[in-house]
C-alpha cells in the first residue's frame, strides 16, 4: 500500500525524465560556471538554506552559512580555477529529486602556490523548491587528498 502512494521514476515518461534532467543539469552547469569566474557567492545563490541540508569539502560537513564563509574565506587568495566536468551521470529519482556523479578535472591557481591540476568526484542531490532546482546535498572527493594538500599548501606552513 505505500508504494501505491510514491511516484518512482519508473512512472515518469521519458520526456518528464529528460525535462527534469535538462532543467537541474542547467543548474548545476550555473554553478561550476560561476565558481570557473571566481563567483562563488553568485554559485551559492543555487545552494538550498534549509536546515537539513549539508555540503561536505575536505572531509567536513558544513552548513550552508559556513560553505559560504569558506568561500569567502578563499575566495581572495584564488588566482584561477578552471573545473572541467569529464562526464555527467544523473539520476532522476522523482519529480522533484534528483542526483549527480560528476568526475571533475580541476586546475588551480592560488597566489604564491604554483598551479595544481588534479581531479575529483562532486556529487550533488537537486531538490524542487518553490519551482526551482537547489542543491541539498554536495560532496567533494578528491581522488589524491595527499598530492591535493601538499600542492596548495604553501612550504613555509610545515
């Protein structure tokens, strides 16, 4: 009986699931555009401020007031930033959820750091909220977090 009342993907058509996939890819395409043109707080704007959602970078969950913080944080020693998204896996779990798997290669340039390229997996699960795709949910996973840390992190710090 509770599975009558939930409508799975599996009742979705093919052009609501392509819609729906169009839509919140739109979004998350805004968001790495705007945080490639330095742009993080503009990139944020797409983050969702409700209390139950969460966004996990270097290991650390982080609310939404303190992703912003981190950002501003590193915003001024950010020279460049190029994130490439390799491949886009998205998954419609509903009409109003859905979630990515984006394998990212990611060049870096912090002042007085030599540049860094490397690459990461950023997942991200996109809620309908008042008619508008948000992110809930965000995780960074760096495929190397040693070569990561020693390479953006300045010689004089050790």
């Amino acid at each position: 009986m509770n599975q009558s009342c939930v409508r799975s993907e599996n009742q979705l058509t093919e052009a609501q699931i392509q819609e729906i996939t169009n839509s919140a890819t739109e979004v998350v395409s805004k968001v790495f555009e705007y945080s490639n043109n330095l742009d993080f707080e503009t990139g944020l704007n797409y983050y969702s401020e409700t209390s139950n959602s969460f966004f996990i970078t270097d290991g650390i969950m982080h609310s939404l007031t303190e992703l912003r913080k981190a950002y501003k944080d590193i915003g001024p020693s950010v020279e460049e930033l190029h994130n490439t998204v390799e491949s886009w896996h998205v998954k419609v779990l509903s009409l109003d959820i859905v979630t990515f798997t984006l394998p990212v290669k990611l060049k870096l340039k912090l002042k007085r750091i030599p540049e860094f390229s490397g690459r990461l997996i950023w997942t991200a699960t996109l809620q309908k909220q008042k008619d508008k795709w948000m992110i809930v949910q965000s995780h960074e996973s760096w495929l190397n977090c040693a070569e990561v840390a020693a390479a953006i992190t300045p010689a004089n710090d050790f």
